[in-house]
C-alpha cells in the first residue's frame, strides 16, 4: 500500500471486452488509480493529453478498427513507449503475435483468463523497475546537464566578445541557442528520420553559439559596413565559416570530441542552402548536416528581426513570410515546417529575452568580461 496522502500511480486498461476491463479493475483498484479505454482510439486520444499520468497501460492485442499493435506503432512514433511500459493482453497466445508485441516494443504478455497473483505481481515489479530506471536516467541527465551549462557558459563568453566587436547587442548568440533549441525539440516530436541522441542535440545548441566565431578573422570595416558590400568584400566576409573551422581545428588535444567536431560542421556550412546555392562548399539537400541545416535557418530568422548596420529590422510576420517565400534562400522543408509550428513559442521567449531588465543584464555581463 501507498504512504498516506501519496497519489496512486495510474493504469490504464485498453479493452474492447467489458468483462476483461472489469475484472482487471477488481485485481488493481486498491492499488492503482484504474482509466478505462474501450479500444485503441480512445486510448490514444488520452495519451495524446496526459501521456505524462500514465504509470503502465495493459493493452489488448485484438481489437476492431485501431487495434492493440496500431496503438504500440503510434507509441513508438511518439515516443510514448519510452516511459511508459505496455503488458499485452490476448485470448490468442500465437507465437507471431507475441513475437510482433515484444517488437513493437510492449514489455511483457499475459493471458485471458488471467490469473489475478500473476497479473498484479508482473505490473507492481515493471512500475517499479521503471521507477528506477527514469531515477536513474534523471540522474544522469542532470550530471550531463551540469557539464554542458558549463560548456555553455565558456562558449558563449567567447562568443559574446566576437558579438562584442562585431557592434551587435549581445543577444544574437543567445537568440540562436534558444531558436536553435525550439527546433531541435520540435525536429525530434515530429520525424524520426534524424537519429539525434539528447546529448547530440545538448552538443548542438551549445555549439550553435560558435557559429559566427571566423568574423574575429574579419576586417570589421566589412562587417561594420553600411550598406551592400561589393563583390570583393563579399568574397571576404564569406570567408569566416572557413575561419571559425581554422581556429576550431587549432585546438588539437580536443580534435576528437563530439562537440568540436559539430562546432566544426556548424561554423563550415551554417550559410549553405538546400538548394546547392549557399556557401563555401555548395553543398545541397541533407549533404549538409542537419546541425548546420539548423543553425542556419535560426541565424536568418534571427538576422530578419535585429537590425544590422545594413538593414532595419523586420517584424516576426515578415520574418516568417520572408523565409517561407524563399527571399532568404532555401531550407529544408521539414525545418521550415518545424519553424511554422514554433513560432508562437519562438516570439514569445524572444520578446522575454528582449527585455529592458535582461538586456541590461547581459551588457553587465559584457563590461564584466571585456
């Protein structure tokens, strides 16, 4: 039994059987908080709001129209099925169809007619061992997030002095982690096509903030130019993404660390396009990785809504239309739509870094460090 006052873990049961659903609540409502699904769809519409509630699911195989299997398919493109366990259920103990709910990633199986020790032993020892498992995942978690808010700190210090003599406000490089961060989050609910572990993608907001590194390699007469550069100093400016890849390179003792090596890919082709015509290699479609692919649609959104030595500012509105009607080159159609989906969010935690009190908090920081 539960300590007094402390919640009950939540079951959920998906039947197209009353008797089954009925007779599973009278083995673990003492225990467990009991949500009925009558069959796959009225389970994955619950999922879709409250997935976080659920402590396991028992699941039948057999059901019509969305059946158990479907539900599994649709709890693995979610990514449901990482945190919370299914026991199949099914009056037909086929080799293949146990074989099939183990693949589509169920824990374990039990039989109609159920045998109430066995059915309550098997789901009090899979809640538990995934209690444990998700403490030690956090424990983990926060230790790697520890090591990269420290990476982060001494990265974007650096960068805040490129941002520094390149006449900036400070916030471009804080900008691009936090755009760089939304989509990352919404690239990963909405395709599996990038396999990006959650370290790779701590890697790629971190290193998103050495992007623009080559500029300290610039002339700032370029940089700092009002107006349209020339062919000539154009030729030149577009030779930071080679200079920020030289300074990375310089660091030999590092040469074989993950982030280096994204920091290098992000810094190279953050200005080449999907369409082949960017910037210094010409590389087209997914021959650009996907952190550059990122980093790159967040550094011109970014540069549409600050203001340049060359050009006002545009509003989010514009911004948006300006990418979406290709006036800023061609991106991946994914990150675009990735980008379509975010934008609330992106404007909105923007506008708070935008404001008067963090603003001046960051120029602090930059006089403290200059």
């Amino acid at each position: 039994m539960g300590k007094i006052g402390e919640a009950k873990q939540k079951i959920m049961i998906v039947d197209d059987s009353e008797i089954n659903r009925k007779t599973l609540k009278n083995i673990l409502q003492k225990k467990y908080d009991i949500i009925e699904a009558r069959d796959g769809k009225e389970c994955l519409s619950f999922l879709k709001q409250h997935s976080e509630q659920i402590s396991l699911i028992l699941l039948n195989i057999m059901m019509p129209e969305i059946d158990g299997f479907d539900v599994l398919i649709t709890m693995n493109r979610e990514h449901w099925i990482d945190d919370i366990p299914v026991i199949a259920i099914s009056n037909e103990d086929t080799e293949s169809q146990i074989q099939r709910a183990y693949e589509l990633g169920a824990s374990d199986y039990i039989s109609v007619p159920f045998n109430e020790n066995v059915v309550y032993r098997r789901i009090f020892n899979l809640i538990k061992l995934y209690a444990k498992q998700r403490r030690l995942i956090q424990l983990i978690t926060d230790q790697i997030y520890e090591k990269e808010k420290n990476s982060r700190m001494l990265i974007c210090v650096l960068s805040q002095i490129v941002e520094f003599r390149d006449g900036e406000s400070g916030l471009h490089v804080l900008h691009i982690n936090l755009i760089t961060e939304i989509l990352l989050e919404q690239l990963m609910r909405k395709t599996d096509k990038y396999h990006i572990s959650w370290e790779e993608q701590q890697m790629i907001i971190t290193a998103s903030a050495m992007h623009d590194i080559g500029k300290i390699g610039i002339d700032e007469k370029i940089f700092k130019k009002p107006g349209k550069l020339t062919p000539e100093e154009f030729e030149i400016m577009k030779t930071h993404t080679i200079i920020g890849v030289q300074i990375l390179k310089k660091l030999d003792i590092y040469q074989n660390e993950k982030l280096i090596r994204i920091a290098c890919e992000i810094c190279r082709w953050h200005h080449e396009r999907y369409d082949g015509k960017g910037y210094p290699d010409g590389l087209k479609g997914e021959q650009i990785p996907i952190s550059a692919q990122i980093v790159a649609l967040a550094d011109a959104y970014d540069a549409l809504i600050n203001k340049r030595f060359y050009k006002e500012s545009y509003s989010h509105e514009q911004a948006i239309k300006m990418i979406l009607d290709g006036e800023c080159g061609v991106f991946n159609p994914i990150l675009i739509d990735c980008l379509v989906e975010a934008q609330g969010r992106i404007k909105e935690e923007i506008k708070v870094k935008n404001t008067k009190e963090y603003v001046q908090k960051v120029e602090k920081n930059r006089e403290e460090t200059g």
